[in-house]
C-alpha cells in the first residue's frame, strides 16, 4: 500500500500524521440495500450510514437528503445528524461525529451522533454497530468493532524506479539459476565442492583472472619481486633497435 499524507487521504479515511497510521472506513459504506440496523434496549430503532445518507426513504423526515443517522421513537422519527465523511482520532479513539439532526427537546441545540470505532479482527464480516445510550434525546453515542477500524502503518512514501526493480528481478532470477543448478549437479550428477556450480570452468576463470590482477596490482603483498628483464638473449641487431630507439629519443 502506497503511503498517504493528511492532505491526499480520501473521503471516510484519515492519515494520523504523528503515528502514521492509516484508517479506511470505506468498507463500512452501504450505497444500496438496507442501512445498518439497531434495536436500542431502551425501545424504538435507530439506523445509520458510514459516510454516506441512510437508504430508508421511508423515514417520515420532512427532510431526508443527507441524513446519516435516524433514530425512531415510538411512531415518530428523528434524524440525528448528517452524514459526514471525514472521521478523527481524539485520544487514541477512531471516531465519525454527525451533526445538524433535528432540534433536541426544548433546547436550539441539534441532534448529534457520536460513533466510535473498535479495531477487532474477530468479529465477522465487518461487525455490527452497536446502539450505546443516549444523552437528553440529544446525543446519540454507537460503538462498532470492526476491523476496518485497524490501523494500516504507512512506510516510506517514496516509489520503486524502474531501475530497482529490474534489479530485484535481476536477483531473484540469478538466484533460482544458481540454487537450482547446485541442486541438479549436486543431486543428478553427484558434483562437490565449486564443481557444483553452474558453469565452473567460468567461475574458475573469474577467480583466476582476479587473483592475477590482485598481484599485479600489489606484488608486495603477494611475495612477487619486481620482474628484472635480461636482454643477453637478443641478437646483435636486436640490441641496434633498442639503441637506435633511445637515441631517437
């Protein structure tokens, strides 16, 4: 997964730039079918969307569009905030606040919901909300464990180029032909030590050829004096060449 920063996060996720943690809700989204679901102990219903409006369009508001969350009493129903697409962490705690719903009773505060979200990979599927209580018939609070609420840490931003990755290739490709063709000489033709290698004799060469340059370069290390040249087996008009080459110069 490629590494997202604040500004880049889509909709219904959020990049946590201190952790670098990284939450997609977006599994939780239901753009058709039926809304998710509760039946409060306290009686009644309450449904909701995960940044997205309820599908019910059969709620009885006066004003539907936009509504995330709904919460019916009895026969009436009320919405109980917008949907909002933009979920926060506040004190290690993955949250979706929805607010503007209808007016809370007797107060010109609106209804708002409060959903907060549970990393558990043991739940199946994607879990379940769950209704948690209510506050004065004016704040709503859910709880929903959910994997889709575990965070993704995010590593380094930067891409592979296409150089590193044709040199991964390039590894990954040396090394089957070097392990398979051990295994083959080592099992099928009963080969040891270098002779096990694919193409020995080419190996062998390499290494001598190093091993020569190594002296050449630093014959002191290796024991070998400086060649002294002796010229006592060249002809007399041998020697002219190499007189008449020095005067020239």
């Amino acid at each position: 997964m490629t590494s997202v920063q604040a500004e880049e996060a889509p909709e219904c996720t959020y990049y946590d730039p201190d952790t670098k943690n990284f939450y997609d809700l977006r599994p939780l989204i239901r753009e058709s079918g039926e809304d998710w679901t509760m039946k409060p102990r306290s009686g009644g219903e309450a449904k909701l969307n995960v940044c997205h409006e309820i599908l019910d369009s059969k709620t009885g508001l006066k004003f539907p569009q936009g509504v995330g969350s709904f919460y019916r009493a009895d026969v009436k129903g009320y919405s109980i905030g917008k949907a909002n697409t933009k979920p926060f962490v506040k004190e290690q705690n993955l949250m979706l606040k929805y607010v503007d719903g209808d007016e809370c009773p007797g107060s010109q505060k609106t209804r708002t919901s409060m959903i907060f979200f549970e990393c558990d990979n043991s739940v199946k599927g994607q879990g379940e909300p769950e209704f948690l209580a209510e506050h004065d018939n004016c704040v709503y609070m859910f709880r929903w464990k959910t994997p889709a609420a575990c965070p993704v840490v995010q590593q380094s931003g930067k891409k592979l180029g296409g150089g590193a990755i044709f040199a991964i290739i390039m590894s990954v490709l040396a090394g089957v032909y070097l392990i398979g063709g051990i295994i083959y000489k080592r099992v099928v033709l009963g080969q040891r030590g270098l002779n096990q290698l694919p193409n020995a004799e080419y190996w062998r060469a390499i290494g001598n050829f190093v091993k020569n340059l190594f002296r050449m370069a630093f014959p002191s290390c290796c024991g070998n004096r400086s060649r002294q040249y002796n010229y006592g087996h060249l002809n007399t008009d041998e020697e002219n060449v190499f007189i008449d080459e020095d005067d020239e110069e």
